[in-house]
C-alpha cells in the first residue's frame, strides 16, 4: 500500500510539473475536445448513453480499445477511423509528456553546493 501511495504521489508530481509547460497545457485541453467531441458524437449517431460513449473515448484514445463496441452507421465508422488517427497520437503525445516530467531531474535551488 505504501509503494502505491508513493507512486500516486509521483505521478501526481509529475502532472503538476507537466501543467507547467504550454505545449502539455495545448495537448491536454485538445485531448479534453476530442474525448467531448466522440462522446457526443456517440451519443447522438450511435445511440449510446454519455457514460458509455465517454467510456469507449477514454479506451479508444488510450489504446485499450472496447471489444464488443463496433460503429453501425457509415458515418460512425468513418469518424471512428478519424478519430483513432488524430486521438491515439494526441493521447501518447500527452502522455511522452508526462512521462519526460517524472524522468527529467527536479531544477535545483540556488544557494546549495552540488555534490562531486
């Protein structure tokens, strides 16, 4: 439970370190429009309720992908193939960000001698 606690901690840093820069703040409020854009387009073309359209967003966006969910109109499987393009790569661009805050070495203070 420790070692959980400790890396929610980290990561948590880490987001706060990302929301830092201007182009994770640009990412993240895109990442933002296309999980709201699918979700109502889900809703309002493929019948399904908002939790379920936001639901398969998050998993179509993160990779994980939904197994049993498949477009049924022409025009959801044309956005879906949009979607996954332009989504996937917003989605690991996200998240390469947030990855190189929790690698890159906190800045350190003036004042304190480094050590050899």
């Amino acid at each position: 439970m420790v070692s959980f606690l400790l890396t929610v901690k980290r990561l948590l840093s880490g987001l706060w370190r990302s929301f830092k820069l201007k182009n994770f703040q640009a990412l993240f409020i895109l990442v933002v429009v296309m999980l709201l854009s699918g979700t109502v387009f889900f809703v309002r073309n493929e019948g399904l309720s908002i939790i379920d359209a936001l639901y398969v967003c998050v998993l179509t966006l993160s990779t994980v992908g939904h197994p049993t969910f498949e477009p049924q109109t022409v025009l959801g499987k044309l956005f879906m193939m949009l979607y996954v393009i332009v989504g996937t790569g917003l989605f690991l661009g996200l998240i390469g960000h947030i990855a190189y805050s929790l690698i890159k070495q906190p800045e350190r203070k003036p004042g304190k001698k480094e050590e050899e």
